[in-house]
C-alpha cells in the first residue's frame, strides 16, 4: 500500500470512529446522568400537570392515590378526575372528552409515560416514606405541559440514587 492509499483511507475511516466513538460516548452520559431519554407521549385527552400540579398545587397523591398501596402509583380513573371536573371548567373540550367516557363508562386509554423492565419490581412506598420528592425520579411535573421521562430509570441510573442514599443494592430488591 502507497502512502497515499493510507493516508486517503485513513481520512476516511477517522471520521467514522470519531463519530462512533461520540454516538457511543453521548448514550454512555445519558444512561450514567438520567438525562432526557423520550418525548412526551401523545395522550387521547390532553392533561397538563403544570396546571394541576403546578397552578393548582394538587399533590400527586391526590391523583395517583395507589402510590403508597399498590403495586404502581396508578393512573387516575375517570372516576377521580370527574371528582373534580363535574364542575369544574365543564365547558372546555378536553374536559367534555372526560365527561363522554364518564357517561358511557369507559376507561381512558392513557399512554404509559414512565416504564421499568418487566422484570423490575418498583416499589414506590419505601421511596416516598424515605422522604424522596416524586420529581427526583419523574421530574419537575409540575412545570410540564406534557408529562415525559426526564431519566432513564435505567439500573445504573437507580444504582447511583441507592449509593447516594446508602438505600440496599441487594438484587432482589428490585428483580423479581
């Protein structure tokens, strides 16, 4: 091979490990820092927590009344959200949309904003009687229009909380 064969192969191949190397490197941050991993998910009725649990200061258990009992912290049925939306802003079209699944009695198909691995169990009691604020893992909510996964809830991002808590990091904890 000619100097310049290498040197013209070289200046090919360089770019592409460097870009590789920065793919690589970028994935790495976010999974080590729980940076922003997903968009918000597009919903069947809009529901925007900055005013509910930003305007209106409504603490989250208010809604999501399965925290601390259940198995998930639970997505509100229309039953809890009609609680407050049989009279109030009853002439917005969102809230018209909540109402119609209120008359027929159907669920609201909510998409799924956080998500761990099926074979996580997360238990979000003891993280709530630990005095954790739900924003260290979901984020500040109460400033979202649109609620999305601000960390990767990955095991490395989880580890790192535990360590900084001096929570266990016995596997089955957290592994079914």
């Amino acid at each position: 091979m000619t100097r310049l064969q290498a040197l013209v192969i070289g200046l090919a191949v360089t770019p592409l490990l460097l870009g590789g190397a920065g793919v690589i490197a970028l994935l790495l941050f976010l999974m080590a820092s729980g940076g922003t991993v997903t968009g918000a998910p597009e919903q069947p009725i809009a529901f925007d927590h900055s005013v509910h649990a930003g305007e209106a200061a409504i603490p989250c258990q208010f809604c999501h009344r399965g925290v601390v009992t259940e198995a998930s912290a639970t997505i509100p049925s229309v039953q809890q959200c009609m609680f407050c939306h049989g009279v109030v802003a009853t002439d917005r079209p969102q809230i018209q949309l909540l109402q119609a699944h209120w008359e027929t009695n159907t669920p609201v198909d909510w998409t799924r904003v956080h998500r761990v691995p099926d074979h996580v169990r997360f238990v979000h009691a003891p993280h709530i009687q630990a005095g954790l604020d739900c924003a260290t893992c979901h984020g500040d909510v109460a400033s979202m229009s649109e609620v999305r996964q601000v960390r990767s809830l990955s095991m490395g991002d989880c580890q790192g909380c535990h360590r900084e808590n001096s929570a266990s990091l016995d596997c089955a904890t957290c592994h079914k």
